[in-house]
C-alpha cells in the first residue's frame, strides 16, 4: 500500500472511501432508516472536519495563526471521528476497510505532527503502524515508515510519553516505540536501526534487552544481511554493559 504522508487530498480520499463502502453495506442488526441516519450524522461531521482542516492550512498561508492547542484539539476529534467511522465498518462487517481505516489514522496522526500539534490519542494510531508494517514487505517502503513513524513518536503527548503506566504491556506507547525499531530492522537501514534503537534504549530501557536478544533469533532464522546483523550485534553486546551503569 501507499506510505500515508499527512496531505489533506489524502485525508479526504480515505474518509470518502471508507463512507463509501459504509453506505453499500448496511448492518442487520438494526433498522435502515436508524443506519442511514447515523452514518449521515457522521459524514457530516466529517464533512465538517475536513472544512475545519481547510482553513487551517489556508491560515498556514496567510497571516492568522493557528495555535498548537488548536492543532491538538482539532486532532484528537478528528481521531475521535475516526473511531466512530471504524465502528461502522465494524456494524457492518467491513473487514476490508482495515487498512483504509489504518491509512486513515496514520494520516490525522501526521497532520497533527506536520502542524505542530500534539498525539493525545494514541492507540488507534499505534495500531494502524503496526497493521501497515505488517503489511509492507519492500525495504525502501519500510525506510519510508520508519521516518513516518519517526515524525509520529516526536508528536506524542508528553502525558503518553513519559510512560508512567509500566504495567501494561500493550500501552500503545510500548507498541508504538518496538514496531520502530522492527520497522528500521527489516528496512535494512543502519542509520534508520540505531535511530530507532537509541530511541528504544532510552525510552524503554526494560524492554531493550530483550528486543536485542530476540533480534539476534531473528537475524538467524531470517538470514538478515551482514551490515543489518552487524548493528544488531553491537547493541546486543553493548545494551547489557550499558544498563549495568545506571
């Protein structure tokens, strides 16, 4: 598929294709008339959403200025919207609408990022990353995701990511932060690997360990390139010495 970017052209055409699909396929267990209401409640708001976004990058070209809490609020309803639309693919069994929901999610995300805003809703989009990245296989594709979720990491709440909550293992931050350094593995990109990891090392200093020692598995049972390999050995012999210092 293609790597999301952010642009609004592409915002619009993933909320058109996935209400379009919505509008085909009305769900069983409620009346029509209740589910057309509901869907064209949504669309509207969507309609309206986008409207909002318009200005905003009109504002971007003119002397008004919009405020980063602007950015963050406009965002975080937008991913709001979003989980009401994913859940009327689910009504409706639109199992297919996966990974337009996950471009979807991925290009708000960057549309806050690109516009200096902040992530306050993370799980859908931790989420959309790690379907996507399952679903991409070319390492020049992954390179691109990687910075994309680069850019995505550097835009998330300061409340998500000081990462206070340790005990839950599938917080969307923890995801969000392994399938970076998964993504920058598999794109064959050292410069990529130990940008992802440094950020691992430092942000999840309880789970690198681990990530190393199953890298170096994977290294094998993958016949990963020598100059990948490399990278991964360096912080599998480095991380233990390094953590012993703190």
């Amino acid at each position: 598929m293609q790597i999301p970017t952010g642009a609004l052209s592409a915002i619009y055409a993933d909320i058109d294709a996935i209400l379009a699909a919505c509008k085909e396929h009305e769900p069983a267990t409620a009346t029509q008339a209740a589910n057309v209401s509901g869907l064209a409640t949504l669309a509207q708001a969507l309609e309206q959403l986008t409207d909002v976004m318009t200005r905003v990058e009109s504002d971007r070209l003119s002397t008004s200025e919009t405020t980063e809490a602007d950015i963050t609020e406009i965002g975080d309803y937008a991913l709001q919207l979003h989980e009401a639309l994913s859940a009327e693919t689910s009504k409706r069994g639109l199992d297919g609408q996966q990974l337009p929901l996950a471009s979807l999610a991925i290009n708000i995300a960057l549309w806050i990022a690109h516009h200096g805003g902040y992530i306050e809703t993370l799980e859908p989009v931790a989420n959309a990353l790690a379907l996507v990245a399952n679903s991409s296989r070319d390492p020049a594709e992954l390179r691109t995701l990687s910075g994309v979720m680069n850019d995505i990491i550097a835009a998330v709440s300061s409340v998500i990511s000081q990462d206070l909550e340790k005990m839950n293992p599938g917080r969307p931050w923890r995801v969000l932060l392994l399938n970076h350094s998964i993504v920058a593995t598999r794109s064959y990109d050292t410069g990529l690997m130990e940008a992802a990891f440094n950020v691992l090392c430092s942000k999840l200093p309880e789970d690198a360990t681990r990530f190393f020692s199953e890298g170096m598995e994977q290294m094998d049972a993958l016949d990963y390139p020598p100059h990948v390999r490399e990278v991964m050995e360096k912080y599998h012999r480095e991380w233990p010495v390094k953590r012993s210092l703190h």
